[in-house]
C-alpha cells in the first residue's frame, strides 16, 4: 500500500513539472524582451542617429523571424530567441536629441517605465557617458556601438561594454599611415599638425591623443584648435590655421562642422592635407554639400564599398537594409556598427537564457563572436576586462572623384593616396 502510494505521489510530481514546464515555455514563446536604444533622432545628428535606428530595426527582424543567415548560436535560423523559448525582442527607442541631459533623462525612462533589461547607443560620446552612469546605477547592461572616446573604458564600470574601435586605434592607425607614406616618399614636407577638434568629450580625446604622439614621432603641433561642436562661424578659426602654416591638418568634427570648416579652408585657400577621425569627414553628406571640394581629404575609417565585394556579411547586410528601406536605406560604417552592436547583445541575451542583467552582463563578458559574421573587416568582437573589443581595425580612405577609395593598408588598398593636394580649382 506504502509502495503504492509512493508511487502515486511519485506520478503527481512528475504530472505538476509537466504542466509547469509547458506553462514556461508558453510564457517564454509569448515573452517580448525589451532592449532600449538611444541615438539622436532629430536636430543635427538626426541623419546620423537614424543610421543605427535601421540597423538596429534589421537585427530585431532577424531575430524574431527565420532566415537562413549565419550568426551566433544560429539566432537567425530560428523564430524568436531559442534559449528563451522563441522570446521575441522589441527594440524601443529614444531621443537624445544630442544633448547629454536628454539622453540620460532618456535612460531613466526606459529603464524604469519601458524595463528594458539592456541599452545600446549613443554615438556620441558627451551622451554616451552619462547614459552609461545611468546603467551603472541601475546595475543594467550597457553596449556601447558607436563612441570612440577612449576615457569611456577607463572609468571602471562593470556593466559597460564596447563593441566599436576607441579613437586610440583611429590615431594609430592614422600615423601608421602618415609614416609609411613619409617612408615612401621622402621629399614629403609632413612635419607640423594642426590639431583643429570640436569641444566635447569625443574631440577633446582625440585632440589629446595627437598631442601626445605627435612629438614621439618627430612631429610638431603648429596650432591647437579647440571650437564648439555647434559652431556657425569658424572663419576666425580658418584664418588662424592658415597663418600657422601647418602641414597637416588633424580633425575631430561632426558633419555640419566638417563642411562649415572645409568652405572656409577654400575661402582662406588652406591647402594643408586633412586628415580626420571617422565622423564629418567620413560620411556621405561631406561630400553631397561640398562636391568635388571634398577630394583629398582623408580619413580613418571601417568602411568602404568594396567590402560588398570581398566581405560575405557586408553584402548580405546591405541587401537586407536596401530591402527593407529602399531609396531610404542606410548603408555603410554606422549601420554596419550598429548590427554589430545589436547582435552582440542579443547574442549576450540568448546565450544568458535569461533576462536577469547579470547573466546578461556575464554573458557579454565571454562574448567571442568571429570576424566572417560580422559585414566590418574585424577579427572579432571579444571583450578585454575593461569592457573594450579587442578584435577591431582601421582601414584609410580618401575621398577620390567623390567616392571613398581605400588607401592603406596596403593589402586593402584600392589605390593611391593623392599626396599633396592640388589647388582647390583642380579638385
């Protein structure tokens, strides 16, 4: 009788785990996971924030549809989350409006009133900064896609995370560059820098890094500019240029300033070389509002159109981003770290098999996604202790009859650099 009942007990048990793992995996199938994303959607940046809007609206569609598309834990072959049993994700938005403020008044919002279990953002760095001490506060995962400042991996927080390269990496990549060119070609005059960089914290950082390797590579700094990254008028800015007579002339701006900068250098007929970190100068509208007077000008970048050619990803990535926008479809650098940044986390999420931020966090910690599923010529995405991928690379453009061509590294290059420049009328 003892036995019987023990057996019957026995059979209960197991009837109730049934039920109650069938009744999780319905709630799983039905769980929408929320990851909120913070860009500048409108006012200057709004072309630019836009970009990784896209990117990331591209990511959540896989995710939570079939496609036969290679990527981390096969995420995209199945509907939906398969460690979260096909949880879909719902990506919400917010506006910075490029204003740090906004941005954290922003985080606060979707963390406390939307739950979002992770943030990713905020291409600028200014925002970036306060947006992360915000997810720190609230012990939530922060993914980093797109700001270059390297003091945001310096700070010591556990929960932030960076999939894209810091302006360390662009600066060294710019003075390999610079050397191999001088190396190459001796009777170059490339000696003094004018190190012209916007205010915030993006630029700043990029201006201290040129200062401090610039003399270590016998390098002198003619003339350090310091504007408002809102500027209107930098004429004044212009003329001081020209009088220091530099060779070089290094950048940090963003697209509005970068084209107010570079009419101006014609204005004055400043013919020093540019040199820039990705940002204005890197992107499609310096050349739509200048012309042919954008030629010459070269970048660091981690783009160019000939990696839809020679990159699996990066084809496929563009075919689905023309697909789903059309006429209004992003296409390069910026969505391109935006799709990294985004399935980055949610690989993070699905490996986590759970919504709590600190298996998430630890899962981003052993993160090693490898470089053929990712449309960028990296290595990888692995993070260091500090939360920094260590898997990224640079590549140099120059703008060449309008178009980006790629001129170092060598194996990379499509072409020449054009070195000097030529008048502004023969451009």
């Amino acid at each position: 009788m003892k036995k019987h009942c023990l057996l019957l007990a026995f059979g209960f048990i197991s009837i109730l785990f049934i039920i109650f793992g069938l009744s999780l995996r319905v709630r799983s199938a039905g769980q929408v996971i929320k990851i909120g994303a913070i860009y500048p959607v409108t006012g200057a940046l709004s072309q630019t924030g836009m970009q990784f809007v896209q990117a990331a609206k591209i990511v959540q569609e896989l995710v939570n549809n079939r496609y036969d598309i290679d990527s981390p834990g096969n995420l995209f072959k199945s509907e939906g989350l398969p460690n979260l049993g096909g949880a879909k994700v719902e990506v919400i938005f917010g506006d910075s409006e490029s204003k740090p403020d906004v941005g954290r008044s922003q985080a606060e919002r979707l963390i406390e009133l939307e739950k979002v279990v992770a943030l990713i953002g905020c291409y600028q760095s200014g925002v970036c900064e306060p947006v992360s001490v915000v997810a720190e506060v609230k012990g939530i995962p922060f993914l980093c896609d797109s700001c270059s400042a390297p003091s945001l991996t310096e700070r010591g927080l556990k929960w932030f995370f960076r999939t894209c390269l810091t302006d360390a990496s662009n600066v060294e990549g710019s003075f390999l560059f610079l050397n191999e060119l001088k190396k190459k070609r001796p009777s170059l005059q490339l000696e003094k820098i004018a190190v012209v960089c916007e205010d915030s914290r993006w630029g700043q950082d990029v201006a201290r890094l040129v200062k401090e390797q610039a003399p270590k590579l016998g390098y002198k700094i003619a003339i350090d500019v310091v504007y408002p990254h809102e500027a209107t008028d930098v004429e004044a800015e212009a003329i001081r240029i020209k009088k220091a007579d530099p060779d070089i002339i290094w950048m940090a701006s963003y697209p509005s300033d970068a084209v107010l900068f570079h009419k101006a250098f014609k204005k004055y007929d400043v013919t020093a070389a540019i040199v820039a970190n990705p940002a204005g100068h890197a992107r499609q509208e310096f050349v739509d509002s200048l012309g042919s007077d954008a030629n010459g000008v070269i970048a660091s970048q981690l783009w160019s159109e000939t990696l839809i050619k020679t990159n699996k990803m990066a084809r496929i990535f563009t075919d689905l981003c023309k697909k789903k926008f059309g006429d209004a479809a992003a296409v390069g650098e910026l969505p391109a770290r935006g799709y990294i940044g985004m399935l980055t986390l949610v690989d993070a999420i699905n490996r986590a098999g759970s919504t709590d931020p600190n298996a998430i966090r630890q899962a981003l910690i052993k993160t090693d996604i490898p470089g053929h599923l990712l449309p960028l010529p990296w290595r990888g995405v692995r993070f260091d202790e500090k939360g920094q991928n260590r898997l990224g690379s640079v590549i140099m453009i120059q703008w060449q009859d309008k178009k980006q061509r790629v001129i170092w590294p060598k194996e990379a290059a499509e072409t020449d650099a054009i070195f000097p420049l030529p008048p502004w009328t023969k451009r």
